[in-house]
C-alpha cells in the first residue's frame, strides 16, 4: 500500500479509471457478440447491431482503451464474418 498522501490519490484515482475502462470494453465486447450470434444464427438484417458495435468499438479506440488500429483490424474482421467472406 501506498504510503504518501499523493500515492494514495493516484491509487485511488487508478481504480476509478479502471473501473470506467472496463464498462467501456465490456460494451463493445457484447456488442460484438450480438453480431457474432446474429451471424450464427442466420439473421437477416444485421445493420443495426452491426452499427452499434462499430460505434463501441470507436469509442473505446477514442477513448483510448483500445489502439486505433486494433479497433481498425476488429472492425475489418466483424466486416468479413457479416459479407460471409469468413466463417
């Protein structure tokens, strides 16, 4: 445990941030999910959760809990797997 009284802020500060990183990415994680089970289960019209991941995914790469170009690489393969250009 931190001993200094500035430690002991930048601790607590480091569980807030923490705490608000993980409900960012636990969002687009089920965001792609959704999309992910959509595909398996043979939808039709994928557009709007397909939108929403994209939009969480951007936000996590905004925020930047994820790098841009992971969210770029994740995006391009959600893409792939809703064409059926990878099963």
């Amino acid at each position: 445990m931190p001993i200094k009284n500035s430690a002991k802020k930048a601790l607590r500060q480091d569980h807030k941030k923490a705490a608000a990183n993980l409900i960012v990415k636990e969002a687009y994680k089920k965001a792609v999910k959704a999309v992910t089970k959509g595909i398996v289960e043979g939808e039709k019209d994928l557009t709007e959760k397909l939108k929403f991941a994209q939009k969480k995914i951007d936000k996590a790469a905004k925020k930047g809990i994820i790098k841009k170009n992971t969210a770029s690489r994740k995006l391009s393969r959600l893409m792939k797997k809703v064409k059926g250009e990878v099963k």
